[in-house]
C-alpha cells in the first residue's frame, strides 16, 4: 500500500461510513496545483470510484478506504492519512515525505524538482 491510514483515521472513517450507512465511502485525496506553496491537498469523501483512473486503498484490517487519482499518487507515494482533532477543529491530514515545505495549516505543499 503506497499509503498508509493511521488508527485514528480508519476509525474515523469507519464512523463516517456507519454514520451514513454506505460501506462504499472512501476518502479522496486530490493534489491540485495552487496554495501558497504550489501545491495544496483537497480531501473529501467520495463513494464513486473510476477503475481506469483511481487507485483505491483499503485497510485490511477496518475496510477505510482511501481513493486517489494517478497525478495525486505521484505525489502522495508513501504518505501517511491521519485524523487529528484540536480545540480549533478536526481534520484529515497528510504527511507527505515528499514534501520538502508546506505552510502554517497543512494543505499547502511544495515537491523539490517540479
């Protein structure tokens, strides 16, 4: 698996699938050119899945799903997804080891070389 789920994140979207009573929800992660370090995550859930252009991660082990288009792979290899709740609110995040900066709250990335 090219990317990694924390607990917390497979727990968080266990509980979302619950919640909604769709097994087929899986967080979709999308890199997009743009932010203020060139490029910025976009996260949402999705349940639609395109073979011929989404790879699509499941954790064996709770069913979290995570689906990402093959640009955003590229960029994404060996990230790990984590769900973090602060006091100013509760997010999905990425740490991305291909990532050289990023800005103060998270989305914004900058790659060496592109």
């Amino acid at each position: 698996m090219s990317i990694v789920l924390t607990p917390r994140a497979s727990s968080r979207l266990q509980t979302i699938q619950a919640k909604d009573a769709n097994p087929s929800l899986a967080l979709r992660i999308t890199v997009e050119s743009g932010g203020c370090h060139g490029f910025h995550y976009t996260i949402s859930l999705s349940d639609k899945v395109d073979p011929a252009e989404d790879s699509l991660f499941t954790d064996e082990e709770t069913g979290a799903r995570v689906v990402l288009d093959e640009p955003s792979l590229e960029l994404l290899k060996g990230s790990t997804v984590d769900y973090t709740q602060e006091l100013i609110g509760s997010q999905f995040v990425v740490r991305n080891p291909l990532a050289t900066s990023s800005c103060g709250c998270g989305t914004s990335f900058d790659i060496a070389g592109l």
